[in-house]
C-alpha cells in the first residue's frame, strides 16, 4: 500500500476551502468552548446530528458550564439525556464536568484523554475543535474517507485508525479546528457510506484513488461483523388510578435510568394481578443486543411498594426512560 504524503497535504487546503464554503450551521458551532465542545462531541458519538441539535441546546440552557452539570443531581442529567440513548455518556460527561469544574480546562491530549468518556476519537476532536492542537480525530467516517482516497484495501480496523492517525499528523495544518470538523463534514454529507457518495460535489474528486479508478464503494473493506444476541422480555406497565409503576436500573445497560418492571420471558407473569388492557410487541436495537418485548398494561387494585409510582406529567418531567421503551410508554395518559 503506497500512501502518497504528497497528495494528501495538496488535498488540505482543498478541504479547507471546501468546509469553509459548505459547513453546516449547527448548534454547537456558535460560542464553543471547551465544556460546550465536550457536550457537543459526547452527543454526537453514536448518535445522527439531526438527534443531537435538539438535546444539545436544550442540555446547554439547563447546563451551561461545567460548574452547573458538575453540581447537578445524577437524575436531573438523565432525564435531559433521554432519548439519545447510550446513557453511559451521560454519566462520563457529569464525571467529566466535575473534573473540569474542579481542575480547569486540560491543556494536552493525555489531559482530555483522561477525562471520563473521551477515547482516542474524542481527545482528538476536543484538541482540534476547543484547543487548536495539531492531534488528529479518527473514527469510521474519517476512516472511510481515507480509505476511498487511498484505495487502501486494508481491513478498517483500530490499526487502520492509527495509522492514518500518523498520516494526518504528518499534513496537520495550523487551522486545527477547521481541518478537524471539515473532515467530519465531507464523511456526513460527501462521502456517505455504503452506495451513496456523492462524488460530484467533493472538493477531493480529483485527487481520490477510489473515485479515479469508480470503486468508491468497494472501501473501506470491513472486518466481519459479530451477530447481536436477542433477548425475548415482558414488559408490564401496571396502572394504578393516575399513577404508573416505575423500578429503578440498577446495574448493567441503562443503568440509572427508569423503567417499568419487566423480566426475562417467556415466564408466567409472576405476582401481578389485574385488568389487561393492552397488549403489544416491539422490538429496540442496541449495538450488541437485540430486545424483542412484549408488553402488557395492566390495571392493578393496589400500588406494589417495590415500585415508585407517579403519574404521566411527573414521568414526562422528571423521569428518564430509555427509548427502548417508547411504544410501552405511548399507553402513559
Ligand atoms: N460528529 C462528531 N463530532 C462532530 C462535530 N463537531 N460536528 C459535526 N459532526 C460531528
């Protein structure tokens, strides 16, 4: 594999000029600093930016810096978390924000690397995008990008991201920022993966291997997937008067968040009596697990203390329910 330096530090201005003319207006492109940045970029990983513009400005008027999220109750950040799911982030970012709040701002890459929730991906962007540091951000839409550029049949993989790592380093330009979100850019709206690209309006169009040879959708070439497990669970939402049963996750996925009680099927619907009302099936797709569920509301005579129960306006304000869950929710009135 032949990476030609020469071609890719021609292609930096090129992609400057390009993010200059065609960046989207997006929220968290307005006033950064460090705290906003490193909201920003915790959203934004696994999650569509179209999911994040919302959240982010709303998180932002509950939490304007870190001293307010450092401060907050681990409820209070859950519940302006809900619906991006992955809540692990939710509590890196509040455990990141105390150490902002206690410490200042990190001034190197090992520093940002060593706040909670910020890998190899993050403390690039955050360097680049918030302390103008030449550290590049590599994750597989960066990866796709430089493999299509390249022609680079190597398997996209952790190696793969630290070797172009090394390479981006090597052509880093002095607009860190800039070079850092451009390249994000051209992989969310130019070189879209799977069949997509839309070769014609990229600013690398004439430098691309890929696109030169028309295989721009033969890369990158990926490693093989692992299956995702399944598991079968009945949901039960309990209604008793105007008030729903709710159980706190207490370990594992989703951790912190609420719920309503469920357990593993098939099995007899222990212990609860009553009324069914509704019933129906959903499914919700985690990265490495699949829920297949079964719900069921029920009206029940008496409130079972083991839960908490509140009503829908107290759940819709105050009570953060993964959205694997939504369709059980929607029965709320
Ligand atoms: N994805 C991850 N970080 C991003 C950013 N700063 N802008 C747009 N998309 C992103």
């Amino acid at each position: 594999m032949q990476y030609d330096l020469t071609t890719l530090k021609q292609a930096v201005p090129m992609l400057l000029a390009w993010f200059r003319e065609h960046k989207r207006d997006l929220p968290w492109r307005h006033d950064r600093t460090f705290y906003t940045a490193l909201v920003a970029e915790l959203m934004l990983q696994q999650t569509r930016v179209e999911a994040v513009k919302e959240k982010y400005v709303a998180f932002l008027e509950k939490f304007p810096t870190e001293k307010e999220l450092a401060l907050a109750s681990e409820d209070e950040v859950m519940k302006a978390w809900e619906g991006l799911g992955y809540y692990t982030r939710a509590r890196n970012l509040k455990k990141a924000a105390e150490t902002l709040f206690a410490e200042g701002t990190p001034r190197t890459w090992v520093g940002v690397n060593a706040l909670a929730g910020v890998g190899n991906y993050t403390a690039g962007a955050l360097c680049s995008i918030a302390l103008g540091l030449k550290e590049p951000a590599v994750d597989g839409n960066v990866l796709r990008i430089l493999t299509r550029f390249f022609a680079d049949e190597s398997v996209a993989d952790d190696a793969a991201k630290k070797k172009y790592t090394e390479l981006l380093r090597a052509v880093y330009p002095d607009e860190t920022a800039d070079f850092c979100e451009g390249l994000m850019e051209l992989g969310a709206i130019v070189c879209l993966p799977n069949g997509t690209p839309l070769c014609e309006t990229c600013p690398w169009r004439t430098l691309c291997r890929a696109h030169l040879r028309g295989e721009e959708t033969s890369y990158p070439v990926r490693a093989e997937k692992k299956e995702r497990r399944v598991e079968h669970l009945n949901v039960y939402v309990l209604k008793c008067g105007d008030r729903y049963a709710l159980k706190k996750r207490e370990k594992g996925l989703l951790k912190g968040l609420w719920e309503f009680p469920n357990e593993a099927a098939p099995q007899p619907a222990a212990g609860i009596r009553g009324n069914l009302l509704a019933q129906k099936s959903a499914t919700h797709v985690f990265t490495h697990v699949e829920w297949h569920m079964d719900g069921f509301l029920i009206e029940t005579k008496t409130r079972d203390p083991a839960y908490t129960w509140a009503t829908a306006e107290e759940i819709e304000a105050s009570f953060a329910i993964p959205s694997a869950f939504k369709a059980f929710k929607a029965w709320l009135e």
